[in-house]
C-alpha cells in the first residue's frame, strides 16, 4: 500500500477540481444494494481502499461485484441466501462493515457481524443500532466479538435514538425497508447521506418518508427491484479542497457538489474573509493571504461537520489571532493536534475544546496520519508550509480520498 506522501509546500493551488461520489453514501448504498433481486449497478462511486475492503466483505458472504468502468459499480447477490457470517479479518478494517446487520436481517433475517474497526476517532458503540434491530423483532445477542441477531417474527415499530446516529438510522431503514408493517425513527439522523439511501431504496419500491428530518417513517414491503442509481457528491472531500485553496492562497473551482450540503463549511470559511462563490459549474474558493480566527462547534447535520474539524484547525493554525474549536461529536477528534504542533502550530486542548493560536508560518516536518481526516489536516498543513513535509501512515487518507495525489498535482501541489 501506498503509505508515505512527501509534499513540497508554499504553491498557491489554481484551477479546477472534480468532486468523487460520497464515501459515506456509497458505502451504505453497496451494502444496501443486497436487500433488492438482481444486478443493481451505482454510477458515481469512489474507488476508494475502504470500498475495496467494502467489496472483499461482500464478495466473502456470496455477493458478485463488478466494476464496469472507473466509477460505475455493479453488485449481484445471489438467487438464494447469503453467508450470514462477516469475517472478523475484513470487518476490522472497515467501520461501514456494521451496516450489513441491518441489511442483512431486511434480506434474510438473520446476521453475523463483527465487532468493526475503521478509524480510532472515539467510542462508536454499537447499542443504538441494536437497540433498532431488537425494536423491529430482533433477538441480538454478543459473544466473542460478534453480534448475532435472528428475527423470527419482524414486524414495524417505533424507535427512538437517543442520539441521531447516522450508522443506526441506515441499519434501521434497512431493515424496516423489508419488514411488514410500519417503522417510525425518531430523532433520526438527517445527513445528506440518508436522504440518499432512502432516495435509492424508493426508486427500488422501498416507502419511505421524512428523510432528511427527525422523524423517518418506512412501510416495509415484500420485495425490492434492482435498478441504476447515481451516489451524491462527497461534501466532505469538496471541503477539503476548498480549504486547500484557503490555506494555500490559491483560487479553486470545485466541480460537482450540491451547494446546500456545503453550507457549514462555507459560512465559517467566508468568515475567515475566504471568497468563497456558487456558479452553475460548483463553487470558486479565493484564499486571499492571511485568514481571521473563527470559532467552531461540531454537530450533527445540519451543524458543522466533525469530518471537517481537522481541516478547519489546520487552516485556522495560520489565522491572525485566536480560534476556539469545541468537539461535540467525537472525543479522540484532536489526534491531529501533536502532529500539527510538530509543524509549527500552536494549539492547546482541554476536553472536548481546541485554543487555536494563529502563527505566521508553518514548516514542513516528519508527522503521522492517525485516521482519515487527521491525515486530510496534515495534508493542508503541508501544502501551506515552507518547506518539505512527510506524512507516514498516508493509507489512512486513500481510505476516503480518491486519486487525491492526482487531483492536488493537477492544481499545482509538488507531491509524491
């Protein structure tokens, strides 16, 4: 695997950048794509490391995949059931493993699943997506680092999260998507990325309303038919590189993004005195020298995404005066905070908060991606120091940004 990047920084980035399909949309509408008869082909899907350990999963319990071309997918379960059981040495690699338990309980009733892994940005307890599954008439149980789960008799219900999580909102419109009668989440997440799985699983026959509120209500239906379906743009990866033009003094383009997914992240760059415009093609990001600090607190959509905590820290080490980020989403967010400081930064955590003091430069230095958006951060950083960074441990980044080293070539980065 690739796992070094050595950046030369101080090139503003200039010209035009093509946003991939959402890693966290086309994880779930992959695994999704088994609850449906037939070959169901995505179009818009980032070829990504963890949608490869997405595909060894699937292809491990009996599911034929297929790329058709760079970006379009083709997933075919079988005419029977499926393996009910998820390796533990695939599972480990990938948070999104844990999206089969509801999958596969809608498909067959009964799941295996691993304990996941994914990134280590903090407690992601599995008790609310149990607690959904046990709500629609599932009997889970844990033993050795799997949960085992039977439905005998489903049947809908209503759940109320605690905390609108989005993996347990998706397993539970999975499963309710095929369970009869009627389900009801309340306080449910309401990311982009779950309109969009509900948007696919009703042009299959799924009925489902309400997503994108807190309140998602599922007739379950009998059967689902494949179909073609396009995955929405990664919100998260458009931010990154319209940070990166903010950081680096440069002026970007960033194509294919849906505007309203971005509002967060465009109100606190444009208070950062970032130009920051929409055209019919995406959006213009100006970085215009020396930013202003801001404040941030991360929350669930619509709020300021955890996702983009990182990148925002990154830009605000160069800010003139003194930022406060607070973290209210994941407690182990700040992981990039040591690597950050070995470049020059000056940030002081306590808890759940970040003291951001702005410094005129940073410079480049031997740093190590501790998970996917911590690596992102590290990538920001580099491109705006003087000098040469070197980022060990870069798998973390291609786990969730596509041909990023392509992309950030194309726009003037020195990198290899």
């Amino acid at each position: 695997m690739r796992n070094t990047l050595i950046i030369e920084g101080g090139a503003p980035l200039n010209g035009q950048v093509r946003v991939s399909g959402a890693k966290n949309a086309a994880l779930v509408l992959v695994v999704a794509s088994i609850l449906a008869d037939g070959e169901t082909i995505l179009d818009n899907v980032p070829r990504i490391s963890d949608m490869e350990y997405l595909l060894q999963i699937l292809n491990d319990i009996g599911v034929k995949t297929r790329w058709q071309d760079d970006s379009s997918l083709s997933i075919c379960p079988p005419d029977g059931e499926l393996k009910t059981r998820t390796s533990y040495e695939l599972a480990k690699r990938l948070r999104a493993s844990n999206l089969l338990l509801g999958a596969m309980l809608g498909r067959q009733g009964e799941a295996v699943v691993s304990l996941p892994g994914g990134c280590d940005i903090g407690s992601r307890p599995m008790d609310l997506h149990i607690k959904g599954v046990q709500a629609l008439g599932a009997e889970v149980k844990l033993e050795h680092g799997y949960i085992y789960a039977h439905a005998k008799k489903p049947g809908g219900s209503r759940v109320y999260l605690d905390f609108p999580s989005v993996g347990a909102t998706e397993n539970i419109i999975m499963m309710a998507a095929r369970t009869p009668g009627q389900s009801v989440i309340e306080n449910a997440a309401k990311e982009p990325e779950i309109v969009d799985l509900a948007n696919f699983l009703n042009s299959m026959g799924a009925r489902i309303r309400g997503a994108g509120t807190d309140i998602i209500k599922i007739e379950g239906v009998e059967e689902l038919r494949a179909g073609r379906y396009a995955i929405i743009p990664d919100r998260i990866e458009a931010g990154t590189y319209m940070i990166a033009a903010a950081i680096s003094g440069g002026e970007i383009l960033v194509e294919n993004v849906i505007p309203t997914h971005l509002h967060p992240v465009v109100a606190k760059l444009q208070e950062t005195g970032t130009i920051v415009e929409e055209n019919d093609r995406g959006i213009i990001v100006r970085g215009t020298g020396r930013v202003k600090p801001v404040d941030i607190k991360t929350l669930p959509y619509p709020g300021f995404p955890t996702d983009m905590q990182s990148q925002m820290m990154a830009l605000l080490s160069m800010a003139e005066g003194s930022s406060v980020i607070v973290e209210n989403v994941f407690e182990n967010r700040f992981q990039s905070v040591d690597e950050l400081k070995r470049m020059g930064a000056n940030i002081k955590v306590e808890g759940h908060t970040a003291v951001v003091e702005g410094v005129n430069r940073l410079h480049g230095a031997r740093v190590r991606a501790t998970d996917l958006r911590a690596g992102a951060s590290l990538v920001l950083a580099a491109l705006a120091a003087d000098g040469c960074t070197e980022i060990e441990e870069a798998g973390h980044i291609f786990r969730g940004y596509e041909n990023i080293e392509t992309k950030l070539t194309s726009l003037g980065a020195k990198l290899k």
